[in-house]
C-alpha cells in the first residue's frame, strides 16, 4: 500500500505564525475598542421614546450643508443643521431670529454681549476672534455662553464653554459645563444623562455634542467645532499654529419670553418685530454692539437688560407654552416663518 505524502513542515510554520499574528491582531483591536468609545461625526438619532417609532435609537447622517454637526427632529424623523433654525447661533456668528430671518452680529473680540435679556432669562456670549487688517472688524466667535435664570423664584446659573484647543480630534471633548458653579462631568457616551431637579444634560454624541433643558424656560443644543483649514483658507482667517478657535454652534428654544425681551437674538421673537436689517444686500448685518456689550460672562449690566424686573412676571406670552415650529416644504422649519411658493 502506497504512504500517504508527508505534509511539508514550512507550510505548517508559516500556518502557525499567521494564526499567531491573527490572535494578536483581534486582542489588539478589542483592548482598543474597549479603551476608547468610537467617534462618528455628522450622526444624529432620537434616544427617546414616544416620537415617530421609525426614528427611535436609528442613526440618521447629517445634512450636506452641515456634515459634522446637526440635530434630530424627531417629530419628523429628519435630521436638520442647528444653524438654519430660530434660535441658531454659529459660524462668525450667524443668527437666526424668532422671526425665522438671518443676520449676522460681529461684536468684538475677547469681549462679552447680551444675547437674551427676559425678566426671567438673560443670557450672555463671549466672543473670541481675531483682527483682518483688511476690514474694519475682527474675525468673531462664540466660545461661551451663560444663561441665568429664574425657576421657582429660585436663581441659578449654567455655563457652557469650548476649551482652547491646537490640534482638533473629533475623540477629545472639549465642552465644559457648569451648573451653579460646579462643574459637570458626563461619561463620554452618546445618550450619558445628568439630572437634577431643574435641568436636564445630555450627550448628543459622545464627545463635543449636548442638549440641556430647564422645563418651562429653555432648551438648548451645543457643539464644539474647530475653525478647519479650509474654512481658514476659504474666508481668509489665517487661522493656524497653536490655536484652532474652537467654538460653540447653538441652538435655543425658548418656552416662555415676555414681550419686553431684549438682546441681540432675543428681541427678535417679541410679538410684532420688524427688522431693520436691509433684504436687498446678501449679508445683513445687526449693528449696535454698545448697546448688547457686558462686563462679564455673568453679569447683567448691558444697556438692554431686562433681568430681575417685574413686569415681565405679569406679561407670560400664553404661560407653560412653547413657541410653535413650522416646517416649509423645502425642508427649512422655524418659529414665526413665512413658506414661499
């Protein structure tokens, strides 16, 4: 009987180192997995219950206009970017008001300026930029923003800040919050919650992306973004070096403004406001930084300030309700807007 022909003992080493290099191979990548959370930027869903089920805990892509950050509506089951909604706040700094219109507000560099000012809610920005020796205005953006108010005629105060940053990774969070003066600190998880008995935060994505919300005054989503290259290139920020401008895009929702609200976003949702902004130019600009200007983050001294007075606690537009949003049929939505044909 013919032996069977005996196997070649290289190819069986050569199995052999390739089965060891494979083992390493997955422990490696499962003490990363393990080591790190996984950071997709440009996804948004609905953590929540009780909205359109098709929405629930499904990842949706942001929107080509803003592909790294957006929010969810759920109602709708569709992703939208923050800065084209009433109440947005982003780029060198763009507004959208509580009449659906777009302006800009440059303020000044390392300087503060009222953004809402209510009886029971005011909130400040601090702007950071830099200087264009060929226009006659800095470069600006929000980097932080407090907002006090008023709940249960107790006072409180919340911060939200963008940490300096050099070299931009999407993994590394660089949002600081503070309630009352005591810092907050959430697992680095999309969904991870802190709570208390006034306010809610939440993680939108596990590093850089929130929404906070006192019941009855406000809700407010945050993002930090970085000034990239071609951002730097395209609008001639010359932007580089140690300090990438990271920054906040926001988005408020308000529930109950008086009529005597004020600031530069604010005013814009009293009942009956027109602007003076120009339609017939392609960049309209707010003017009249004196007017909004603070002396602190936290302070309520702007020309404009409303906080603390009394009539406004007698003046609720329809008190408990929030401002309705409507959604025109090119997908655009906001409070108090106008869909064209």
């Amino acid at each position: 009987m013919s032996q069977p022909f005996p196997m070649s003992p290289v190819p069986m080493k050569m199995r052999s180192v390739v089965s060891c290099f494979f083992i390493l191979f997955v422990l490696w990548l499962s003490s990363t997995a393990m080591a790190e959370p996984v950071i997709i930027a440009g996804r948004v869903r609905c953590p929540r219950r009780g909205f359109n089920p098709a929405c629930f805990n499904t990842y949706y892509l942001c929107p080509i206009q803003c592909p790294n950050t957006c929010r969810m509506n759920c109602n709708l089951c569709k992703p939208v970017c923050n800065c084209n909604i009433p109440g947005g706040v982003c780029q060198d700094p763009r507004f959208v008001g509580g009449d659906g219109l777009t302006f800009y507000f440059h303020g000044r560099k390392n300087q503060h300026f009222c953004l809402v000012s209510d009886p029971n809610l005011h909130i400040n920005a601090h702007f950071i930029g830099k200087r264009n020796p060929n226009l006659r205005r800095d470069f600006t953006w929000v980097q932080s923003v407090a907002i006090l108010f008023n709940h249960h005629h107790r006072h409180h105060k919340l911060l939200i800040a963008a940490e300096k940053t050099s070299k931009w990774d999407d993994a590394v969070d660089r949002l600081h919050i503070s309630f009352n003066g005591t810092p907050i600190s959430l697992p680095a998880t999309d969904g991870a919650e802190w709570k208390s008995s006034i306010v809610t935060v939440s993680r939108t994505t596990a590093a850089n992306g929130i929404a906070i919300e006192a019941v009855g005054v406000f809700r407010v989503t945050a993002a930090v973004v970085p000034i990239t290259a071609e951002e730097s290139r395209v609008h001639g920020y010359d932007i580089g070096g140690d300090d990438c401008f990271a920054h906040l895009e926001l988005g408020f929702k308000f529930y109950n403004l008086s009529d005597e609200v004020d600031g530069v976003l604010g005013k814009t949702y009293r009942r009956g406001y027109v602007s003076k902004a120009r339609v017939d130019v392609p960049m309209q600009v707010m003017g009249g930084a004196d007017k909004y200007l603070s002396s602190g983050i936290f302070t309520k001294d702007c020309l404009v300030s409303r906080f603390g007075s009394v009539k406004g606690d007698f003046e609720r537009k329809e008190e408990g309700k929030e401002y309705l949003t409507v959604m025109c049929g090119s997908g655009r939505e906001g409070s108090g807007m106008v869909c064209k044909r």
